[in-house]
C-alpha cells in the first residue's frame, strides 16, 4: 500500500476516473475538482467553421472537453468524417476519444503539450507540402496562444474553434484545506496551468502552507509556473494521463506516512 495521499483536481468524471485507477494502485485519492467545464452555446460562426472543415489542411485538438464538444458538433454536420484529414492531439487521452471516433489522429510520445505536438513530423509534412496551408484550432474559450502563433510564423492560417468555458467551481470557505487535513493528503495534482491558478485561488492564504506539499504537473511549462507561484517540491509528469502520474509517483521518494 502506497503513503501516498494525494488531492485530485481534474474535472468531476475525470477526477474520478483518476481516483480509482490510483486506488486499483494502491494510491489515495480526494477528489476537488478545480475545472468546471461549461459548454458553449452554439453560434452561426461556430457552424460555418465547421461546415468548412474540408477547407482545412490539419485540425487540432487541445483537450479532452474540446475533443467531446468538437466531435457533437462534427456529428451534426460531417455525418461522414473525411477519411483523409489528419487530427492532432496534444495528449494521448484526447487523441484515443477522437480516435475512438473513427478519425485518423496523432498525438506527441513525448510530452502533453503544445511544444511536443509542434515538433512532430506527421504535423509538419502536410502542412509543409500544402499550397495554403490552414489549421483549425478546436479548444476553449481562452488559452494558450503558442500553437497558433508558432504556424502562423510558418504561413500557416489558423482559425480558432472555442467550445467551452473553464470556471473555477465555487466551495465553502476552507473546503480546501478542510479536505486536507481531514483525508491527511501529502502531495497534490493538477493537470493544467489553468489548474494550477485555480488551486492557488481558492487556497488564497491558505497557499504558501499548501505549496509546501509535492505538487505534480504535466509538464515543463506548468512547472515553470509553479515555482513562480511559490511551490516548493515540483515534480513534472511529462503527461497528463494517469500512466505519466504513476511513474512520477513511483520515482519520487515516497514522504513521511
């Protein structure tokens, strides 16, 4: 049985999804999800991007959420997926629910972020052999603007397709460090930047006691961001998905029980 007890803040289906494989491990898990995830709803523009979508070289998606939203919308006007459009993941979570869907995907080995999806070569080589190379973007609301801004540096045009929302949910007062103590949690997961700020947020002073504890993230960039933060002990994942989790917490030393 692992020391390990360890605050899960991924979405609610997703938190739970994760608490149970860690338990099937013999891991702890609490789960405060700190993502609500609202869908958007549909608009004109929203429509006429996706009745285009044969107008695109590559379609990119940059999350599981946009993955669900993405694929309802390509339900209603793609009946029939174009068999020789390439998709793009930039996690493996992601891109199995899109490949589950028939659509033919690829997703980075290497990392789950923007950075690893850039790099790789099934991306590059369409859009280097097209005339007027162009990519659609499906995510959230906001986000990150490195992926389109790293193919527009190339000639490449990119459309945005936001889906959905992220909102931090709203919890009683201490429910955080309540959660804490109570399940007597030594290490913390977040799955995203946007997670990170949320838990941060809603510790509010509470933080710099928290940001003592192992903070997991999936990768170089939201380490970066956690160290700013204050965060003390930061272990990066190099992934998302519970695999990158359990060898992260299988390499690091195990803490006081």
């Amino acid at each position: 049985m692992s020391v390990w007890r360890l605050l899960l803040t991924r979405p609610e289906q997703e938190c739970q999804a994760l608490a149970q494989a860690l338990a099937g491990e013999g891991i702890h898990g609490a789960c405060l999800p700190l993502l609500g995830i609202e869908q958007l709803p549909e608009t004109p523009q929203q429509a006429a991007t996706i009745c285009d979508l044969h107008r695109y070289t590559a379609v990119i998606v940059v999350s599981k959420p946009a993955a669900r939203f993405g694929l309802e919308l390509l339900d209603r006007y793609w009946p029939q997926p174009l068999a020789d459009q390439p998709w793009f993941s930039v996690g493996a979570g992601t891109g199995q629910i899109l490949a589950d869907y028939g659509l033919t995907v690829f997703w980075p080995k290497n990392g789950d972020d923007s950075e690893a999806l850039l790099e790789l070569p099934e991306l590059q080589e369409p859009l280097k052999s097209a005339m007027f190379p162009r990519v659609l973007i499906i995510r959230g609301e906001d986000g990150r603007t490195l992926l389109a801004d790293s193919l527009r540096a190339q000639g490449v045009e990119v459309d945005y397709l936001p889906v959905y929302r992220r909102v931090l949910p709203t919890y009683p007062v201490g429910t955080l460090q309540r959660l804490i103590q109570v399940e007597r949690l030594n290490g913390l997961v977040v799955s995203s930047g946007q997670g990170l700020t949320h838990l941060q947020q809603l510790a509010a002073d509470d933080w710099p006691t928290l940001a003592q504890l192992p903070l997991f993230v999936p990768s170089p960039r939201v380490a970066e961001m956690a160290r700013e933060l204050g965060a003390v002990d930061v272990v990066d994942c190099r992934g998302a998905d519970t695999a990158a989790l359990l060898a992260a917490l299988r390499a690091q030393a195990s803490p006081d029980s």
